[in-house]
C-alpha cells in the first residue's frame, strides 16, 4: 500500500466459526489465516486457569473440560441473564465473545505484520438494538475502533457484487449458519447495493441439525443398552457427543452413512447413522427455512419485487446437500454455493476499504472545497467533474485503479430489523404498541407520529420504547419487548389530548434515537438509546482493563 490510510478490517463474528479478511493492494478481499493455517477459527472458549484459549484447541478441550468452556455465544448476546462464571469472576458475552475477535485480529496481525486497528464487525440481519449494540461492544473490549456493524447478509452480497459481472440482479442470500437463519432479498445495481427485506430466525442454524442428532444417537444407545437413563446430564457425555453429531454431519454431507460411537458409563455403543436418516430428522428444520423465506418473499411483493434472479446459499450449514435440494425443488432455480465460510468475512472487508478510501476522498474534497460532507451520500449534489478529478489523484497515489476507487461510491443501503414503537393506550382503554418505524423500512429513517395526553393537568409521559418482528402498525403488547424508557415533564394545568409528539431515528447501523417534544411550551427529552441488556459502565471497564494486556492462546 502506497499512501493509502490504514486498512479497515472485516470481521464475521459467527456462532460457530469465526473469520477475519482485509483488501489486498490489488483490491481484492483475503481471508487471513489463522495460527493454525485454517481460514476459520471456531468460536469457541476455554478458560484454562490463568490462560484464554480460542479456537481448534477450546473446541477439544470441550471434551475433558465442558464446564471451563463456552460455545454458541452468539446466542446469548444482548442477554443480561448469560453469565458464565470462573474462578471468581462472572464474565458477559460480550467478554466472552471480544476473545475470539481479539484472537482473530491477534492471528491476522502476526500474519501481515501491522496492526489491527479499525474494524467492521458483522451480525445477523434479524438482530435487534440490544445484539447490535453486544456486538460493537464486544470489539470495544477487544481494543478495536468498530467502524460499523453491518447485517451478514448485506456483507455476503457486496461480496457476490464484487464479482458478479451482471449489471443488474436481484438476489436472495439465503444464509445459514452454525447458529443462525437469514434470509434476505438485495438489489445489486452497478451504482447501489439495496435490501429490498429480510426475515430469519436467530435461534436456528446448523447446530439445531447437530442437536436433532446428538437426540437420535441418545435413543439409540437406550435402545440397544436398554439403559433408562439420561446420558445427557453427564457434561462429558454431552459435549462428546455435541462433537460427533457435528462430525458425522459434516461427513454425511459428503457420504452416504457414517459409523458413530457412543461411550457412556463404562458401555460403548456403535450406530451407523445415513444421509437418509439425517435428512428424515432434521427435514422440519429445513422446512421451517422454507416457510421463512415464503414469507419474506410476501413482504418483497408488497414493495413491489415478484421476482429474482439469483439465490446464493453461504453459510457453513449450506454445504449440507438436502439445503440445495430443497432450495432447487421449491424455486426451480439452480442456487449457488457462494464462499459459503468465507463471503462473509470477504463482504465486511470489502465494506472496510469502501469505508477507507471514502474516508480519505471526501477528506480531499473537503479540503479543496472548503465544504462539509457528511458522506459518500453528499458527493451526488458536488460538480461531478471535481469528484472525478479528486478520485483520479487517488487512484494515483493509493495504487488502486480509478474503477476500483469508483466502485468505493457505490451506495449500500440496508433496512430495518424490527419495527420500533411506543406502548400507547387505545380508545378502548387498552395497552397497545403503535409501530413508528416499521420492520424492512430502508435505514437511515426517520419518522414522527402525535400521540396525546391521557388526563388533565397529567404531570409527565412515561414513554417504553418497544421492538417487535412484526412489520404491523399496531401490536398487542407480548408481541414486543421493552427495550428502553424516557420521562418527559409536562408543564401544569396540560387540558387532556394535549399532543406529545414523538420522534424516532434509526441509523444505518440500527441504532435508535428518540424525541419526545411537549407542544404548549416545546419541552423536550431526547433519548439515544442505550440498552440496560448489555455491559456497561464499571463492568465494562473492568472488562477492558482485563482484556487490554491478554494474550489469547
């Protein structure tokens, strides 16, 4: 790299497998391998005595230590009751989680030689404020400056855009993870990448197909032990055989059948298990991401795309033959295994350097211009000849070719993952949740409704701030959960129905900011949504401070 600023890192902070890319000197993005030579290093966590071990070696240790280490993180972040407790010490997933990522940028930083600095974290697209903000958080710990937290799914198609020479495709990203279902629609154009919708399931992934397994091989060796007893509750056990249903799945997706052994309490078990089998006991599973993409497609219909060009399956659990089976039996469409390990990870990279060299043309432009610019966003009403004179010079100083540093300007612009609301009373006098930004509306957004007093000279509004999966207007309340709270202070002597006017931003990240604005004397509250459901404060000090000097194993 010539003069071009420090590279922005892509992250796919995955529940089973994690990974970590950049954007080499020819543009392109590279998966950085780890200390083990693997692309992928999985997401897994020992605390071995005064020592941290992530990936290959934690994943082992499972076996002999399953209470000293912890899996599937990612299923738990934004959780405040997850706490995983070791000598002495309560750790959030948050902690746990900012180890694999400091192993990723450790690893990535002994491979090239610098130093990893800033970075783009990925996450679910289904994730909602308190994931998203567990998931910047989390790279906080780890010493990173998160430049953004960007959907999987968004991640995996800016990917697939790099590469698709069609200038114009909408395409499904059909992804499935070790721990996580997203199903997306994108609009990839030559000037903008645009979701369109998306819809998913955060609880299902490729460890629901394992768990359906580890459940068959414990009937099996009740069957042929005659052994009433639940095997499962011995740790050992357990984790022993979470290990081989995820062999014997990997195998299965190349082979017809494959022998597993079951060993408990002094008796051993051999069950060969098939493909057949394996597809009969999971085929729900699968089914169930059928259904979800149905209705995703329902809700592309109604802003106006019926149709698509393409569906790429990525994530590891795609390899699994019976997903493009069923893909290709339902859709009559061929999918396309796109990098399923590795779009990801490559996409964020891609997303990084976009950032990057954004950053440093509309610093030029800035400069020269004397004009402030928020964002590639404002280079569309700037003398176009300028912009292009300015994105010539740094093609010539950063070695990249003028293509390459036009392509940076491409737009990407994702949607909202949940509807954000307020709990509200109905004429009816009953409690309802009235939507203000609605699931699938394109982020950044903005959006105000008027709500009312309830009572005369009523001294303040209690206002909860709601977040519900469902794209409806209004909602009962057990369809949402509380996510934050504000108090506006009214002035005395307020008649009943006097408006409180509520206003709700929604960044590009997904990070929600509410107003509130009184209308006789414009008292205000602001709120920036900061969720109680994650670190903060003294707790994520102390985590910092302990992650600050740690070598990860």
């Amino acid at each position: 790299m010539t003069k071009q600023k420090k590279r922005i890192f892509g992250i796919d902070l995955g529940t089973t497998y994690s990974s970590i890319a950049y954007v080499d000197d020819f543009g392109k993005p590279v998966v950085v391998p780890n200390a083990e030579n693997q692309n992928t290093t999985p997401s897994v966590v020992f605390f071995d005595g005064g020592n941290i071990v992530v990936g290959e070696v934690a994943k082992e240790s499972s076996k002999l230590y399953p209470n000293e280490v912890v899996s599937f993180v990612k299923r738990s972040m934004g959780e405040p009751d997850f706490l995983f407790d070791y000598d002495g010490h309560s750790y959030r997933a948050e902690e746990v989680s900012a180890y694999i990522l400091r192993k990723l940028g450790q690893d990535a930083e002994t491979n090239l030689g610098e130093k990893v600095t800033d970075v783009v974290i990925t996450c679910p697209a289904y994730f909602g404020i308190n994931e998203r903000e567990a998931t910047k958080i989390a790279g906080e710990i780890a010493g990173f400056n998160v430049r953004q937290i960007i959907n999987e799914p968004t991640a995996a198609a800016i990917a697939y855009g790099s590469t698709e020479t069609e200038t114009d495709r909408v395409v499904l990203v059909y992804d499935l993870g070790g721990g996580t279902f997203d199903i997306t629609m994108i609009h990839i154009q030559p000037e903008a990448i645009e979701v369109i919708c998306t819809g998913g399931d955060h609880n299902l992934g490729g460890k629901d197909w394992d768990d359906r397994v580890v459940a068959t091989l414990v009937e099996e060796f009740k069957t042929q032990t005659g052994s009433t007893e639940d095997i499962l509750e011995d740790p050992d056990t357990c984790q022993d055989l979470q290990l081989s249903a995820e062999r014997a799945k990997k195998i299965l997706s190349q082979r017809e059948k494959t022998p597993v052994s079951i060993t408990h309490g002094g008796e051993r078990v051999k069950v060969e298990l098939s493909r057949e089998r394996f597809d009969e006991i999971t085929r729900d599973l699968l089914e169930r991401t059928v259904m979800l993409t149905h209705e995703m497609l329902s809700e592309a219909k109604k802003r106006g795309y019926d149709k698509f060009d393409d569906i790429i399956l990525v994530g590891g659990s795609t390899r699994m033959p019976m997903v493009p089976d069923r893909i290709r039996e339902e859709f009559s469409i061929e999918p396309k295994l796109f990098a399923p390990d590795e779009a990801v990870a490559k996409g964020a990279a891609i997303f990084g350097w976009k950032l990057s060299i954004n950053d440093e043309l509309i610093d030029r432009l800035q400069r020269k211009t004397g004009r402030r610019l928020k964002g590639v966003e404002d280079l569309a009403s700037m003398d176009q000849k300028q912009v292009e004179e300015t994105a010539r010079e740094l093609a010539d100083e950063s070695g990249y070719t003028l293509p390459a540093v036009k392509s940076s300007l491409t737009r990407v612009r994702d949607v909202a993952s949940k509807s954000f609301g307020v709990m509200a009373t109905n004429p009816n006098n009953e409690e309802v949740v009235v939507n203000i930004i609605l699931r699938n509306t394109p982020v950044p957004v903005e959006a105000t409704q008027e709500f009312y007093t309830a009572v005369d000279n009523q001294k303040t509004v209690y206002i909860r701030i709601m977040e519900a999966e469902t794209s409806e207007e209004n909602v009962p309340p057990d369809h949402s959960v509380e996510i934050g709270t504000a108090v506006l202070n009214l002035p005395s002597g307020l008649p009943e129905d006097t408006p409180v006017i509520i206003t709700f931003k929604l960044n590009k990240e997904g990070r929600l900011y509410a107003t509130a604005i009184e209308s006789s004397e414009q008292r205000k509250v602001e709120v920036v949504l900061e969720t109680s459901s994650v670190i903060h404060g003294q707790d994520l000090n102390e985590a910092k401070s302990r992650v600050r000097n740690l070598v990860i194993h």
